[in-house]
C-alpha cells in the first residue's frame, strides 16, 4: 500500500509540475523514509500531526544530516500532505505549524505563544531572536513593556542589540546571564560598536549608543533584580580619617529620624558635606574635631565666588547643622555654630514671580482640549493655578486623595510634611473628570501619567516642561522665568487681591510659618499705590 501510495505520488508531480527525474527521486525517497519511520513507530498515515512530523524532523536531524537536506525533507513532507489531503487519506495537514529552527524548541513553533508572535510574524524572526540565556527572564520583561503600552517600534529596535548581546556572551562561554558584569558589559559595548561600523560603514551616532546602552541595560537591572540581587551594586562611600563616612550616615539617620528633615534635604546635605569633607582633605586636616574657624571660613569665601547667596545659606545651614550634632554627641570641643554666620542679605530681596490672573486665564484658554494630551495638560496646569500647588505636590497626587463628593483633595505629600485636606475648585474639578476618561489604563496610584509608553508617573521635571510650553506659547519670551511655580505665586497674588487674610493664604500654600507668606505683601503694588495716593492727599 505504501509503494502504490508513494507512486501514486510521483505520478501526480511529473502529470501535474512536470519535475525532473532526480527531483521525482528525492521525492520518492523523502516520502518512502518518512512512512517507514511511521511503521517503525507503530503509526499510521492518517494518525500524523504536527508533533509527530517535528519528531520525525528531530530523528532526521540527529543523523547529522545537513540543514539544507532538514529544509528539503520539510518541504516534501508538506507537498506530500497536500496531496494526500486532496486524496482524501488526511484531514487536516500535519506539517502546520511545523518549522526547522523551532524543532529544539519543546511543542515546537505549533505550541509557541509568547510574547514574540505579537511582535513578528514569520517563525524563522520569531527562532532568530529565541535566547537561551535569557529565557526565564526575556518573556516576563517584554511582557511587562507591552503592559506598559510600549508600541511595536521600540521593541523591534530593542531585540536586535540584546540578540548581538546574546551572541557576545555565548562567544566568551558565559553559561548565565547572572555572570555578567560591568566590565563584560563595556567589552561588549565597545566590540559591538566595532560590529556596527564593520558593517555599516560609519560609526555610531551619539543617540544609538545611548539606546543600546539603556536597553541592555535595562534588561540586566530587571534579571538581576528577579534574582534578588544588583546589577550593579551601589557604591560606596569612600572613607576618610578626615570625616568618617559611618558619622555622615549617623548624621543624616539622626536628621532624618529625630528632626523629620525630608529626604530631599537630606540628600543636599549630604552633598554639601561631602564637598565640605573634600575641602579639609585638600587643607591636609587630620581629624573632624581639628576643623579651626579659619577653615570654615575659608570654605564659605570660596563658596561665595561662585554661589549665590542662597545657595551659600544652604551650604551654612547644612553645616550649622552638623556641627550642632557633633557638639551634642561629645564628638566636638565646643559649639562651632557660634562662628559661623549667613552671609548679609537684604530681608524678602526676593520677589514672588506671578501674572496677573487675567494672563493666568488666557494661558488656560489656549490650550487645546479637543486631545487627550491637552485634557490632561489642562488638568495639570488648573490644578496649579486653581489651588496654588507646588508641582512636586501636584505631580504626587493619586486618585484615591480625590473625594468627588465632598469635592476635595488630600495632600499627604507636602513640603512642610504635614498632610492638608483642601476644597476642589469647580474649574478644577470639571477638568480632572474630562481628563479621567482619556486617562492610559494602569494600575499605577498617580492621577497624572505620561502620555506616551512607557505610561509611568508624570514627574514634576516633565510638570515644569510643559507649564514652560504653554507660557511661552501664550506669552512669547516676555518672561524672565518660565516654569510651575508662576502659577503658585499667581495664585497666591489673586487671593490677596480679594481680600483673603494671610493665615487662608498660608494655609492653602502649605505654609508653616508666616514669614513665608508675608513675602506676598511685597507684590501688592496696587495696594501700596493706593495707600501712596490716601498718604498725599492729607498731606
């Protein structure tokens, strides 16, 4: 029956296609294997499927037969099935889904479901970018890109500089991705660099380096990071005999815990201190303890060439600071603090940058909300304005701190570190509820997101970024500063125009004290005017 069958076979090729002799042959001879590896399995023709035809290709290939002979044993093996299909001896084709670079692949290309068919769609794509080495962990990470909304785009410009990667470590006998350090990463940087030039006749420009460098790296931070460990470890402080770094750290912790400094300030001042630590290190002083009034003063007069004076009372708060530490803790001989003085400043020298509210309005009104992207800058930019919120606070923000029906937010996250519950302004309001449908589905907290993949929080940079765009596009380059905080500022200028007491303006600003609000008098120039005018006329 299988000699007839095979005949039969080659009958219909030379009647129908009219192939050669020796083409007839090959054919005869790939069909003929393929039934006798059938009976030597106790199989029958009818009873083939995708998985048997991939085990007969894995018995084929473990002969040491050469790819070319793999390719053409699989072609015969599909033109057969259509013949055997229009014979009616099959009822479905066995080789569907059945390919040559999957057959190591367990199930083969027929059970494969991940994440690269939604990316490719040619299976020998799909095998080219398989990676051993970054199997239990390539899945997971381009699964959680396409949950983030990344488009198509950027992960097929991702996959070929990780395969090159791939490539690299499988050269130099790295058995595990988990063996890969800094240093191999360079290496591979630099050869891959070489690769490209090779083959394209032009070096890197500076933008693709960057995107190969991110993107490997990227993939390394999260492998390492499901193992439990670091990519690349934090550094460390260098210690010094001068100021060791365990004090630093006691001080910072002692801020941190006991005087509710925010981290923000704390990671200034430990910037300042270790510039400070560097300074006594270039003077040749031993010891913390034998810092003299004159290298105090000699750090803060070389501070002032460069800094303004604000900065220059950082860099003296962060060390007044330290040393009170110090002489509380018996670590210092006596109080250092009672030599070391601000610089002179002038009270308030520093005026609030604000607009008129009417340029405030005509900022508002020109942006378009008719997209998703002007819905939500225009959310943004009336969450400012409206409530005279800082951008960081507004950038922080997450949706369980909006009550709808009693139309107010919580603010957990203010400078002063006290939580606030303030009313939501109708206009306001009106613009978070068209924001919140065009909102990209997340499970992220934050009410604000990025408009783009990858759909992460929208920081307070970005908040910045576009109340600069929307000014200069309103206003042009009339303005000497363009950024969140001139809508704060023009918020707290509109509530003293109408007649609010400073303690309402305070508490709205998030204000402890009432010296940070009454630098708000200083910008009543009608207010002054008027009294001016009054001063005159019973004079």
């Amino acid at each position: 029956m299988s000699e007839e069958l095979i005949w039969n076979y080659s009958n219909d090729l030379r009647a129908n296609h009219g192939y050669s002799r020796n083409y007839l042959i090959s054919h005869r001879s790939g069909v003929r294997a393929f039934l006798r590896w059938l009976v030597s399995h106790r199989l029958k023709l009818d009873q083939s499927n995708p998985q048997i035809v991939q085990d007969y290709l894995c018995f084929y290939r473990s002969s040491h037969r050469s790819i070319r002979s793999l390719y053409g044993a699989l072609a015969v093996l599909k033109r057969f099935a259509r013949f055997a299909m229009d014979k009616g001896l099959l009822t479905q084709d066995p080789t569907a889904g059945v390919y040559c670079t999957w057959l190591d692949a367990p199930g083969g290309f027929f059970n494969y479901q991940g994440i690269l068919r939604k990316i490719y769609n040619r299976p020998a794509a799909m095998a080219k970018y398989r990676m051993p080495l970054f199997e239990p962990y390539l899945e997971e990470y381009l699964n959680g890109l396409v949950e983030r909304r990344h488009p198509k785009l950027t992960l097929l410009g991702f996959l070929p500089p990780l395969r090159y990667f791939h490539l690299y470590l499988v050269h130099r006998g790295i058995t595990s991705v988990l063996n890969v350090r800094l240093g191999i990463f360079r290496d591979f940087l630099r050869d891959f660099e070489a690769h490209f030039k090779r083959r394209h006749r032009h070096t890197w420009t500076h933008d693709y380096r960057r995107h190969v460098r991110r993107q490997v790296r990227n993939f390394l931070i999260f492998a390492f990071q499901k193992q439990g460990k670091d990519f690349q470890p934090p550094t460390r402080l260098r210690n010094s005999q001068t100021l060791p770094t365990d004090l630093l750290y006691q001080f910072l912790d002692f801020c941190r815990d006991h005087k509710g400094v925010q981290e923000g300030t704390i990671a200034g001042w430990k910037h300042i201190l270790l510039r400070f630590r560097r300074f006594l290190e270039r003077r040749n002083v031993p010891r913390i303890e034998k810092v003299t009034p004159g290298d105090l003063d000699a750090f803060l007069l070389a501070l002032t060439k460069r800094m303004q004076p604000k900065t220059v009372n950082s860099h003296i708060a962060a060390i007044r600071a330290f040393f009170t530490y110090l002489f509380l803790h018996e670590r210092f001989p006596f109080d250092m603090t009672r030599c070391i003085e601000y610089p002179c400043q002038f009270s308030r020298s520093r005026y609030p940058k604000y607009l008129p509210w009417p340029k405030i309005q005509a900022v508002l009104a020109g942006i378009d909300r008719s997209t998703a992207l002007g819905k939500r800058d225009y959310a943004l930019l009336s969450m400012l304005s409206c409530h005279g919120m800082r951008p960081g606070e507004v950038a922080q923000l997450h949706l369980a701190e909006i009550n709808w029906e009693n139309s107010s937010i919580t603010l957990r996250k203010r400078k002063s570190g006290i939580a606030a519950c303030l009313p939501l302004a109708a206009p306001a309001k009106q613009a978070l509820q068209d924001y919140l449908p065009t909102r990209p589905a997340s499970t992220l907290p934050n009410l604000f997101l990025n408009h783009r993949a990858p759909f992460g929080p929208f920081g307070p940079a970005s908040l910045r970024w576009v109340a600069a765009k929307y000014l200069r596009r309103s206003l042009g380059d009339s303005l000497p500063y363009y950024g969140g905080y001139i809508f704060r500022h023009s918020f707290a200028k509109a509530m003293l125009d109408r007649g609010a007491s400073l303690l309402s303006i305070g508490t709205m600003l998030g204000h402890r004290r009432l010296n940070s609000t009454l630098v708000y008098t200083q910008i009543d120039t009608k207010g002054l005017r008027e009294a001016s005018d009054n001063y005159s006329d019973l004079l």
